[in-house]
C-alpha cells in the first residue's frame, strides 16, 4: 500500500462511523460492475450505498494536481442524476475538536437570528446553520466533534430521526442554498417564509434538546 492509499485509508476509517450513522454502507474503490454506467471509467475512491441520494465519495490531498479535473467530471456526470450526490473529503490535518455550546447560548443566537429575517435573509440564513451544527455537536456529539459539511449535519439528525422526512427536506433545500451563497453566487435570495421555515425547525431541535436535559 503506498502513502496515498494509506491517506485514502485513514480518512475513510475516520469517516466511516458517521457515514455509517446516517444508514449508509461505505464501498471502497468500487468495482466497474457496481457502478451505474454514468460513472464507469471514472474511478471514484468510495461510494455510499443503502439510502437514497447516494454518495461518491472523493478524497482530496495536497500534490494531486489531477483532482480538480476529476471532480469537475464527477459533478458533470451525476448533474442530471438525482439518486447520487458527490461528496469531497480534504485529507491532510485533523481540524481541532470543536467545543460545545450551551443550550441558553444556542437560544440567544436563534432569537437573535429570528429578529434579522425580516431585513436580512441570506445573513439570517447563514448564522441559523452555524447554530444548526453547534446544535448537532450538542444532540450528536459522537459523530459531531470536528468540523461537519452542512449535508452531512442534516443526514445525521435525520438518520438520527431528530428531524422529520419533510424537515430534512426543507433542510436539504437550505443546504444547496447556503453552498452557493458562501462560494459568491450572490443571486441567492431565499424569501422570509423560507428563512423562518428553517429556524422553526432549528427551534424544535433545541426545544427537544432542553426536554432531553431536563428528562
């Protein structure tokens, strides 16, 4: 096994759990005979199969100046597939654990979000998924210490069944949303009934978590 596969390794076996959490079952260097016939010839480092989207899982590392070609032929191949989605995995330095929040911090942050929907929606939209994951550290911590992508968070608290299907729905709505706007995509404008939709649900999830302290 060379230093790449052993990189590839590693960051699978530290992902696994979590991905494993969420109901999926990790299929490394899968086979050709596998793989949908859109993505043969592709070679994707893992895929997540047992729920639907499913995943192809692709792991960046530093010194591969062939991977931005390669991702940018993954994305085009699954653009009109809505069963598979693309996940990309940087390897390199563990980030630091993330520390918890408390639940009365968590509470002042929504109110504070809940009043600057009005005026603010792609703001007041951003800062709900920062309260969004410091809540799932707080229901999940298992899975949850280190920095999460915003889909991942949602798949966790489905999975977990803290959410329901048409919450995660919404969620995953919202996911695609916060992408674009933090990588410039400006004409992003989600309305105020959207933006209030997802804090409603945020609300919930703290309400659950109070109920959870006090049980």
């Amino acid at each position: 096994m060379n230093v790449s596969q052993q990189t590839e390794t590693a960051v699978l076996d530290l992902h696994e759990p979590a991905w494993t959490a969420q109901g999926y079952r990790l299929v490394r260097r899968p086979a050709p005979e596998n793989l949908p016939a859109f993505l043969k010839g592709l070679k994707p480092d893992a895929i997540l199969l047992g729920r639907n989207p499913k995943v192809i899982v692709e792991i960046v590392s530093k010194g591969n100046p062939e991977i931005a070609h390669k991702i940018d032929r993954l994305k085009s191949a699954i653009s009109h597939d809505n069963d598979w989605t693309l996940e990309v995995v940087y390897a390199g330095n563990e980030p630091d654990l993330l520390p918890a929040v408390e639940t009365e911090r968590l509470d002042e942050f929504l109110s504070n979000v809940r009043s600057s929907i009005s005026t603010d929606q792609r703001g007041s939209l951003l800062l709900l998924w920062a309260v969004l994951e410091a809540l799932a550290r707080r229901l999940d911590p298992q899975h949850t210490q280190r920095p999460q992508t915003p889909g991942r968070v949602v798949e966790l608290l489905a999975g977990a069944g803290l959410v329901r299907p048409s919450q995660a729905e919404k969620l995953r709505e919202a996911v695609d949303w916060r992408n674009r706007l933090v990588h410039g995509d400006l004409n992003i404008s989600p309305t105020v009934e959207q933006v209030t939709g997802i804090a409603e649900i945020v609300g919930k999830l703290i309400e659950h978590l109070k109920s959870r302290e006090m049980s």
